[in-house]
C-alpha cells in the first residue's frame, strides 16, 4: 500500500466514523456553487481542517466543509469549496478528496467549476455540459508510484465524462424549460487570467470554456472508477472577446445569478444516477 492509499483509508475511516449511511454520489461544487449545499438534509458538516490530510481551501466563494446527507432522495457527500493548484497544492493532493469519497461509497462524480467562454457563441449564464477537457495544467495526479487498490496504471481516458449522465442531464434541463451548451473545457494552472493570444490558442485547439480546476479530479475518478458528470457555469467571456477586464467578482456575480436554474438542474438529476 502507497502512503496516499494509506491516507485515503484513513480519511475515509475518520469520515464513515462520523456518518449512518454511505454516500452514493460525490458533489464538487466550483466557485459560487456551494448554495447547493443548503438543500442538503440532514447533514453532517465536517471542517476540511477536521479530516486527516485534507488540504484547506483558500479561495473566495469556498467554505471549506464537507457535508454529507441526503439530496433528492440520495445519500450524497458534497465539497463546499475545492483545492487548486494554484494554492500550491500538487495534484495528488488536489485530487485527494475525490479519492475519499470514492473510499467511502460514491460511485458516481458531479464536479462543476465556474468557466471562461472561449467559444464565442456561448453567454454568461451558460451552463455547459463537459463533453471533454484538455490538460493545459502540465501535471497528472497520477504521475509517481501506482497503487492497484487505487486503480489501474494506465486508466482509459477515452471517455471521462459520461455520455449517458450528460444525455440524462441533457433531458432533465429540457423538461425544465432550458437547454445545455455542451463543449470541451481546457484547464490551465493559474491564478492569472488568460491573456487574448492565449485565448485565440485555445479556441484553435478546439476548447470551448476554460478554467483551473476539474481536470485532476476527473483524471483521479476515472482512475478510480466513478462514473463523471462535468457542469460548467460560464461565468464571463475570456479575455479579448470582449472590451472589459475579468475579475473573480465577476464570477460571482454570474453565478448567483443562475444558482436558480443550476439548482434545479443538479436536483432534478440527482434521484437519476
């Protein structure tokens, strides 16, 4: 057994030390996105500071909790803030909780993160289905010695995020009353924002959003053999489409604006998976 497994038994023990039921569906919830966590019951709150080799999450709109209980009928565990490499955290350790709660009975992944546009077709407010992503981080949490209790050595990528929950996503959004962008999402280390040469790159290169997170945990899930659903909420269109500079208050503001119709659609799909 490898040190990381060894550190995701014991978070998990810590975890499953705390909860009844084991949890069914991981949630990692991006920027301005935790407000799903409110409609969580009955749940167990966990300070990130609190569970054994847990980094602690520094970014505004990121509590830094797990919570656990049931939403929409389903037993889930949800990340109130995640961690990024541009915190300085490798992406072993980026990665780690998604290995928790694998560990402690998830089978299922939904990570979203607030985008940039870089397809200029798309708005803000956008939700956009991840039908694919780019590694632009230059690091793979895989890399180092492989643990065959964590998964395999060389872990199919040919389809990591699931064509079946987008097409139930697809289908809940429509009965809702709205559709899905659905695009390929290029994840770049950060923390500085993208210049315009650099975004004109990516569009060639066939991304249709980017971002700084995502992309190591959904390596890390589909190593450990969790079925994927991407969201991305664009939040502002990428630097140099249009005549204004990008902050992370932006952001914020976006997505609050849509944590309505978000909401309903993470619901709505839960009792699916």
């Amino acid at each position: 057994m490898t040190l990381q497994a060894a550190q995701v038994r014991e978070a998990a023990d810590y975890i499953l030390g705390k909860i009844e039921s084991k949890p069914e569906v991981g949630l990692i919830m991006g920027s301005g996105l935790g407000i799903l966590g409110d409609y969580i019951e009955n749940a167990v709150v966990i300070p990130y500071a609190d569970i054994p080799h847990f980094p602690l999450s520094t970014v505004e709109g990121h509590a830094g909790e797990l919570l656990i209980g049931t939403l929409s009928g389903r037993t889930v565990v949800l990340m109130r803030g995640r961690f990024h490499m541009y915190e300085g955290y490798g992406p072993d350790l980026t990665a780690f909780p998604v290995r928790v709660m694998k560990a402690i009975g998830a089978g299922k992944l939904v990570v979203t993160n607030a985008a940039g546009g870089v397809n200029t077709g798309y708005s803000p407010g956008d939700l956009m289905l991840i039908s694919d992503h780019i590694n632009f981080q230059g690091r793979n949490p895989l890399v180092g010695p492989n643990d065959n209790e964590l998964g395999v050595r060389f872990p199919d990528m040919s389809q990591p995020y699931s064509k079946r929950l987008r097409q139930l996503a697809a289908g809940v959004a429509k009965e809702q009353g709205f559709s899905l962008q659905e695009g390929v999402y290029i994840a770049v280390l950060g923390p500085s924002y993208e210049t315009p040469a650099e975004i004109r790159m990516m569009r060639v290169l066939g991304a249709d959003a980017v971002g700084m997170s995502t992309v190591a945990e959904v390596i890390a899930a589909n190593h450990s053999d969790m079925e994927v659903l991407g969201i991305s909420c664009i939040s502002n269109m990428a630097s140099g489409i249009l005549d204004q500079p990008l902050s992370h208050q932006e952001v914020m503001e976006t997505t609050e604006r849509v944590k309505s119709r978000f909401l309903g659609l993470v619901t709505g799909l839960i009792p699916l998976l």
